[in-house]
C-alpha cells in the first residue's frame, strides 16, 4: 500500500477543541493526511479564552517528537502554542535533527483573548526558530511584533514582511484577517511578492490561524507550490470559518470539517433527487399530473440560504407522448419557483427540505384529502404589491395552515397556471407521494 504523507504538528492543547492540537488534527486529517502531534502545552481554555496554562516539561516534548519521526517518514512539520524561550529552543533542536520543513504559526494569543506567548521569548522564536523554518505565517498583530512597526495598509504588510524575513524564514505570509481579508506572500530567495484577495464571511473565528498554517503545511507536504498551498489553505479556512457553529457563550470555532460534510449532504442530496426523479418518470400515470408548464422536483441542502444550495432538474420534467421525460440534469441552482418554495418552508421547520408541483384541479384536491393529506392554500389576488409570490404565498399558506401541509396550492391568475405543490423531508417522499396522488388519479378517470 503506497503511505500518505504523515504531518508533525507541535503546538498547545485546547480544552475547548477550537485551536490548537485539535484544530490541526481535525484540519490534517479532513484534507487526507495523517496527523501526528507533540503537545507543548495544555490550556484550560474555552470561547471566552484562556484561563491557565501548562507548558509540557521540554524533555517530553523532545520525547514526543522524537517518538513519531524516528518511526514515521515525517518531512513536514508545523508549531503552533510555544510558550516559552526553553520549548522554542527545544523545537529548533528536534527540526535540525529530523530534518523538518517548519511551517511556523506564530502562536502570541488566543483568538478569544489570552497571551499564549512570554514576551522574553520573542526574540528566541526571531533568532533561534524562524531561520530553521520554510514559512511562518503570521497575522497582522503577530507581524506588528515580529517586525517591530504598524501594519494599517497593504504596502506597510509588504514591507513588515520583508522586515521578517531578514530573520532566515524562506516564505513570510502576512495573513489578513485583521486587516482587508487579502494575504500577503513574500518569497525572501526571489524577493517576490504575492497577494491573495480576499473577503470577509460570517462565522466564528476562533481556531483559524491553526487551521489555516495546518492547511498551509498539508498542501505543501502534497507537493503544491507556496502560491498554490496558501490558495488552497486560504479557501480551507473561508469554507470553515462558513461553516462554523456556536457552541459556547464567546467566539465560535471554525469548523474544519464543514467542506467534507458540505461535499457529503451534496452526494446525498443528488443521490435522493436521482431517486426521486426515476419514482416519477417510471410512475406510468405520473404524467398526467404534469402542469402545462413543466414540472420540477427539488431537494435543498441542510441550511440552505438561496437557490444555488437546491438541487433541481434543470430543465423541468415534461409530458410527452402521454409519458413523463426528463429534461436536462440534476443541478444545483437549477430551479427558482420550487427552491423558493422551499426556502420559504425551511424557514418555519428546516427539515422540510424538498418539493414537486404539479397540475391543480378540484378532483386532485379531493385525492389529496381522501389521501389524507394536509392541505393549505393562498390567493394570488391577496398578494402584496412588492412580494415575490412563492415566498409570501407559502408563508401565507403555512401561517394558515397553523404547520406545514403536505399540500400547498393557488387557483392561479392572469398569464399564471394554477397549481398545487407537494410539499416533504426529501426528493424520494415528495414523488412517492406525487406517484400515489397519480395512481389514485387515474384509477378515479377509469371508473368515470
């Protein structure tokens, strides 16, 4: 079996799982890597910041570290939390002994408040790591000390980095999360600089410096170039900063498993909504509920906020020669008037999270009743002028209704077909449903 690459990381513990050891673990791992650790401190710590600490004695960090690479093929490595003068003389001797490629986090405070680095301890971490190291990434407040001036505008970040980089370090990345969201590269062998634009999205923050230097590390021991790496672990922190929840009364962690579990709800959501779609086109009497303007069956993401997280057929499903056919792909984004349908319900209980129309007459209201279907209703006619009609008439229908009905339907209007939506937790329920409403059609037109 061919070995993935196997990532150091040396760094303090956080009792709150935000930072850290913990913050590099879950960030290696999710990006396909295997993580190791040596611990150099352990903080009692949570949202609110950090309330004590304790530095792990230098002789087992050295035992730690020297455990791992002497059996593991460790290359790249990343510190985090050092403390002290003592546990960053110790790290500088276990990387010119194994050999590491250091990718240094500049670890001086705890996002939520708290020194995690002794002032006296600077001017060790200057003279005594960074020459060792391929890359430190500091933000802006940790570059202000590093290169002993104020960083307020893009140019002064270009300039403290040059400043930093007189120490030894190879690549200096000024991280601008306190500053306008854009990185600064500089590449101190080629005196290059690099800017990496970027824009501030909402989310907790706490952790992001750890994810983002384990990120770093991980897509370089990959074999991505600095430029590429720092995009690549940029975009890792965007997506996890995103999808960050609170779980504590201060700043929220990033969530560094928010890409793959994004990526896993897409993969499910498909998957049902390929099931959904093969329920009604192998449906033989589906096709006589189809609305003269097409049908389309969705399916929406777990906290979705707009269409482009609701998966849909993108060109509708349509009758022809008296059966059901599909047009286009299963796409997100694909569908405005079922996604907003959709939308508008989740905002009153997110998990109902998916939806089909289909054609209204009385007699499928009636199947709908005899069914035993919930069924609401609202009226074009009683719609405000500045309201977009699937949002206010599905929330006039659910607020009604007093809950979410199985069934939501108008009479139409002007140049507006009357229709009925079905309304369920996913792509498959909704076209059972829609199929069992289609057989009880046809069934009831046979005995007519």
């Amino acid at each position: 079996m061919s070995k993935i690459p196997v990532i150091l990381t040396i760094a303090g513990s956080d009792s709150g799982g935000g930072a850290g050891i913990e913050a590099d673990v879950k960030t290696i791992a999710s990006i396909g890597l295997h993580p190791a650790c040596a611990i150099t401190s352990v903080t009692a710590q949570n949202t609110t910041g950090v309330l004590s600490a304790y530095d792990i004695p230098c002789e087992v960090i050295r035992n730690q570290i020297d455990a791992v690479c002497e059996d593991m093929d460790i290359r790249y490595a990343k510190s985090g939390m050092l403390s002290s003068s003592d546990i960053i003389s110790i790290v500088a001797e276990m990387v010119k002994k194994h050999s590491l490629k250091l990718v240094v986090d500049p670890v001086m405070a705890a996002e939520a408040g708290g020194d995690l680095l002794r002032k006296d301890a600077v001017s060790i971490l200057k003279e005594g790591l960074l020459p060792l190291s391929e890359v430190v990434t500091p933000n802006i407040n940790e570059a202000n000390i590093l290169s002993g001036m104020q960083i307020t505008t893009i140019e002064e970040a270009k300039k403290a980095a040059k400043i930093i980089s007189q120490t030894g370090v190879k690549i200096v990345i000024v991280t601008g999360g306190h500053l306008d969201a854009s990185d600064i590269i500089y590449d101190s062998e080629n005196d290059n600089y690099t800017v990496i634009p970027g824009t501030f999205v909402k989310g907790g923050t706490h952790g992001s410096g750890c994810t983002y230097s384990a990120a770093l590390v991980s897509s370089l021991a990959k074999g991505y170039k600095i430029d590429e790496a720092a995009k690549i672990a940029k975009d890792f922190v965007v997506e996890a900063i995103k999808g960050s929840v609170p779980v504590g009364k201060g700043v929220g962690p990033v969530n560094q498993l928010a890409g793959i579990l994004h990526n896993s709800e897409r993969y499910t959501v498909l998957q049902d909504m390929k099931e959904g779609v093969r329920i009604l086109t192998e449906c033989r009497d589906f096709a006589g509920l189809i609305p003269e303007v097409g049908c389309n069956i969705a399916m929406a993401l777990p906290a979705s906020r707009s269409t482009a997280d609701i998966a849909a057929v993108t060109g509708r499903i349509v009758k022809v020669k008296g059966t059901a056919q599909v047009v286009g792909d299963i796409e997100f984004g694909a569908s405005s008037h079922v996604a907003r349908i959709i939308l508008a319900s989740m905002k009153y209980d997110p998990i109902f999270r998916a939806a089909v129309n289909i054609r209204y007459s009385e007699q499928i209201i009636d199947i709908c009743k005899e069914l035993d279907f919930s069924i609401s209703s609202f009226s074009r006619e009683e719609e405000p002028e500045d309201a977009h009609t699937m949002d206010w008439g599905t929330a006039n229908a659910i607020e009604t209704h007093g809950g979410i009905p199985d069934i939501i339907s108008d009479k139409g209007g002007i140049g507006k077909e009357a229709m009925i939506r079905i309304i369920g937790h996913s792509a498959t329920e909704v076209a059972h449903k829609a199929a069992k409403i289609a057989e009880r059609y046809v069934a009831c037109k046979e005995l007519n």
